[in-house]
C-alpha cells in the first residue's frame, strides 16, 4: 500500500490507521454475519460518502463468503501451549556461499486447540538474545499472573 503512487502524497501514518480501520470494519463486519443495509449505515454514521459506500459494500459482497471461510478455520479459543522443545541449528554458509557461522535455535511449540482437538505444531526460529527476550518476557507474564492471583 505504502508503494501506491497515488497515496504517495498521504502521510504512511495515517495511510497504516486507514489500513487498520477498514480491516477491523471488514473482520467485525464477517464476525457479525452484517448484511449490507447494516454495514452502509454504520459507514454513514462513520460520514463516508454514498459513493465509496457503494464501492466498500460491493467489494465486501464479492468476497464475503471467503472472510466468513477464513474466519470459521481460525477458531474461537486461543491455543494452549503443551510442550515445548528446540534444538540448536548452526548455519556455517549462506544461500551465498558466504560463510556466517551463526547459531540459531528452532523452537516447537506443542498446542491444541479445544474447539477444533487438533494438536498443530508451531515451530519459528530466533537468535538467541530473541530467545532470551521470549524467556525474560514469559518470566514477566508467569510473575505477573502470579501476582494478579493473589490478590
């Protein structure tokens, strides 16, 4: 979007706040199964004009049966975390052929979701100061619970 010669003249700023406000409209309008009449008034009320009303409305029919598919795979529940187990991977050679011996860990997540009972893995890799970041972070949150409890 930010590369559209003709939003060039628009602040990335406010460009990236439109992004965010049409896709939290379009998601809460799939969340809601909104029919068009109720998704025009509420882009009235927002003072869009008749036009782009039209345009939004037209767009969103086409693809609604396609949101309403994405959103019913995504789930109700977040994922539990069950396991958890890495390994250290080590890259000697890039796709260069430039040596970087840099280390790095593969991190697999164990979860299930309760809506669905499915066991995904989710697997990502890190630097260690990232792995260390994730550790320190989910110290804080484990202290944080901790600490909400006893109240």
């Amino acid at each position: 979007i930010l590369d559209d010669p003709d939003l060039k003249d628009i602040d990335p700023t406010v460009l990236k706040h439109c992004h965010a406000a049409a896709a939290t409209c379009i998601l809460e309008a799939g969340k809601q199964k909104a029919d068009i009449p109720a998704i025009s008034a509420c882009l009235e009320d927002c003072k869009l004009d008749k036009e782009r009303i039209e345009q939004f409305c037209t767009e969103y029919q086409k693809n609604k049966d396609a949101l309403e598919i994405l959103l019913g795979s995504i789930g109700r529940s977040p994922l539990h975390i069950t396991d958890v187990s890495w390994c250290l991977e080590y890259q000697i050679k890039s796709n260069q052929l430039h040596k970087t011996y840099q280390p790095s860990y593969l991190v697999t997540l164990n979860v299930e979701n309760s809506d669905s009972g499915s066991h995904p893995d989710v697997s990502f890799s890190c630097t260690m100061e990232q792995l260390q970041d994730l550790v320190g972070k989910l110290k804080d949150a484990a202290k944080g619970l901790e600490r909400a409890t006893q109240m």
